[in-house]
C-alpha cells in the first residue's frame, strides 16, 4: 500500500512540473535566397489576449483583413530592429493562423551589406501576459546564435 502512494505522489509530482506551458514566442532571423528572411512564431491564445487588450475593436472583428492590419500596428509599436544603426522595418509576405500557433513569415529589406550589429527590441506578448518569454535566434554571423527576452530584458545587441 505504501509503495502505491508513494508511486501515485511521485506521478502527480511530474505531471505537475512537466505538465505546464511554456509561454514563448520564436523570432528567427536568418540569410534566406533573396535576402534576410524574419518568422515569428506565436501561440495564438497570447497573441489574441495582447492584440484584444491593446485593440479592443478586434472582439467583433471576424474578418482576416482587420486582424492582419492590427498584428501589423502591434509588431511595429512592440518590435524594432536596428541594423548596422539603421532601423529596419520588416516587410511581411504571409500570416498563417493555425489551431495553437500564429506563424508570420517577413522580409528584412537591407542592402547587400555586412551585417555588424543587430540591435533587437521586443516586448511582444510580455504587456498582458508576464511570464512571457520572447525567444530570438539568429544565424547571420556564421553562427546560430539565440537570446532570451522577457519582462526583465527587453532589448539585446547581437555583434
């Protein structure tokens, strides 16, 4: 009987510490054919929470089109690049909504130039929902490279 509660305390134990979310966002930023390429990688139930939150019009809104203007404005006011100094905007091809996850797939229109320093700004998803973590990987230097952003680290330089 013991050897029974015993395995029945240990499994609640690791269901419990395993069982939880991971509250992430992925921001990927590498040398594509034509170019610089940036995917952003959401859970959706987040995204929703924060662009609801910051645009109150979006509860009624049920067509893509108001969706994908509003996730524009939320990404140009809580995400900046600079690179090599120069504020980089990005040019976004594609929004893809699945069942947990929001995928978004954008250009980084820079010249053919070395890239020195990039300058990383990002409070997505950490205004309404505080445990947040924003996860940035690069791989542009040779090397892939990843940095962790959250409530208490909001910018990073990658040189």
């Amino acid at each position: 009987m013991k050897k029974h509660i015993i395995i029945i305390i240990i499994l609640f134990l690791c269901y419990n510490s395993y069982g939880h979310e991971l509250n992430m966002a992925i921001f990927e930023i590498t040398r594509g054919d034509s170019g610089y390429v940036l995917n952003i990688n959401f859970d959706r139930r987040n995204l929703e929470k924060s662009l609801v939150t910051t645009y109150p019009e979006l509860i009624n809104a049920h067509h893509e089109v108001s969706w994908r203007i509003h996730i524009q404005e939320y990404l140009a006011a809580n995400f900046q690049l600079i690179v090599n100094e120069q504020c980089t905007e990005i040019d976004i091809h594609a929004i893809d909504y699945e069942q947990d996850y929001i995928r978004i797939t954008a250009s980084l229109p820079l010249p053919e130039v070395q890239i020195q320093t990039i300058n990383v700004f990002n409070t997505c998803l950490i205004d309404y929902n505080e445990t947040h973590s924003n996860l940035i990987r690069t791989n542009v230097f040779g090397k892939a490279r990843a940095f962790r952003l959250d409530k208490d680290r909001i910018e990073v330089v990658i040189k």
